[in-house]
C-alpha cells in the first residue's frame, strides 16, 4: 500500500468510526458508502439548485446513499444512468428513462429494481451527462474526495471524460453527510477527481478546486481490477492490438 492509500485510509477509518459513535449512520457502515441518516434532505437541497433544474441527464452510483437523489431524479423527469455493481459488464450502465419504467420509481431507483426493468448500456449509447452523483466517504472544502477504496467511482467517471460524455459543463455532487466533510487535506493521485459541490442536510459548499484526470490512467491498473472488469478487459485488449 502505497503512502497515498495509507493516508486516505486514516481518514476513511476516522470519518466510519465518527458517524458510528454520532450515531449518524445505520450500524454497519463501515467499510462502505455511508448510508447517512438526511439522505433524503440532501436530495432536497440539490433539487432546489438551478444546476438541478437545468440537468437533463444524471449519472449515479447505485449505493443506498444516494438513492433518495436518483429517485429525486426520476420524479423530476430526468433521465438517468446508474453504473452496474462492480461494473461487472460489457455495458456498465443500466440506463432509467422515467417515461418507461415498469416499476414505481421508488423501486426502479433501487439495484434490485433496476436491474429488472432497466437496459443495460455502455458508453457508445450514452448521452452526455449533466451531473455526476458520487458517493463519497469524505470530502474536503476543496473538493478533494475519498470513496470506499474500491476505484469504482474514480473508473465510472473516467470511462465517462474518455468517451467525451463528462465534460467541462459537467457538475460532480457529493451528497455526504456533515460529518463527512473534514478539515484536513486528502491526498490525490493522478486518477483521482475532484467534486464541484458538497450538498450536506446543513449546507451546500462550492468547491474551487475542480481536478479531473483526462481520462483511464491505464498505468494505475492492475491486471487483476482491468480483468475483472469487462469493459476494461475489452479496451485493453484492444489496445493491445493496436
């Protein structure tokens, strides 16, 4: 483990044990995306923003954390793409058009409902997206964020700037709960993405420090993660005969 990822694991380890004792998350959530007791507040204060209103297209992780804005986003009549657990597919999206959903949008949003009634897409069948909806451990004032230390989210969002989908325009939300916003610098590696807003059921915060990679970091890859994805199995094959 490299001293980056020791750090951002202090951090992890500080913030899970925090909102276990405060009392702000249900037991179990360390060691994953906290599903924060406001969740649903949070969606309501994103929904008020105009970057909200304006955004025709959301792209969210499927953890329980966010769904009270993925269903938000659905009543609101927005399209959205949610990644496929794991990214465990060739196409690593399930695509949710509220216009023709088969199932009540509270269980459409969900991962057992999605994946009932949505189509699974990649890349090539995506349209741009609007905004980008990250679950995060812990997020700084400056924007710098830290996931559950998988890499999916930082994949998603790469896969995502490299097919030309998450631009310049794009704005990346991190609904956390307020505990999770920490003083402390978080180390960033060159895969590393920054978020544009911190929502909190206390406040929303602007984020000055917008980083983003260009795209897949190949060389931070093993080839354990790049064969247990698909998709990335598949470019890297592709690459490879070149």
């Amino acid at each position: 483990m490299s001293d980056i990822d020791q750090a951002k694991e202090v951090v992890r380890d500080q913030v899970w044990r925090l909102l276990e004792r405060e009392g702000a998350a249900p037991e179990g959530s360390y060691g994953k995306i906290p599903g924060f007791y406001g969740a649903e507040v949070t969606a309501d204060r994103l929904a008020e923003l105009v970057v909200w209103k304006r955004a025709r297209t959301i792209k969210a992780n499927p953890d329980w954390a966010q769904l009270p804005v993925r269903i938000r986003a659905l009543k609101d009549g927005k399209l959205l793409y949610m990644a496929v657990p794991r990214m465990a597919s060739l196409q690593p999206f399930y695509l949710l058009d509220p216009e023709t959903l088969g199932l009540p949008v509270e269980q459409a949003a969900e991962k057992r409902g999605a994946s009932q009634v949505a189509r699974r897409v990649g890349v090539e069948d995506m349209r741009p997206i609007d905004v980008v909806i990250c679950g995060s451990v812990a997020v700084n004032r400056s924007g710098a964020r830290i996931g559950k230390g998988a890499g999916y989210s930082d994949l998603e969002v790469a896969l995502l700037i490299e097919a030309g989908l998450v631009t310049d325009k794009t704005v990346i939300v991190a609904p956390v709960h307020q505990l999770q916003v920490v003083d402390e610098e978080i180390p960033e590696t060159e895969h590393d993405f920054s978020v544009d807003l911190i929502i909190t059921p206390d406040e929303v915060i602007q984020c000055p420090g917008r980083r983003r990679p260009r795209g897949l970091v190949w060389n931070d890859l093993t080839a354990e993660k790049i064969e247990a994805i698909p998709v990335l199995a598949a470019q890297a094959k592709g690459l490879s005969a070149e």
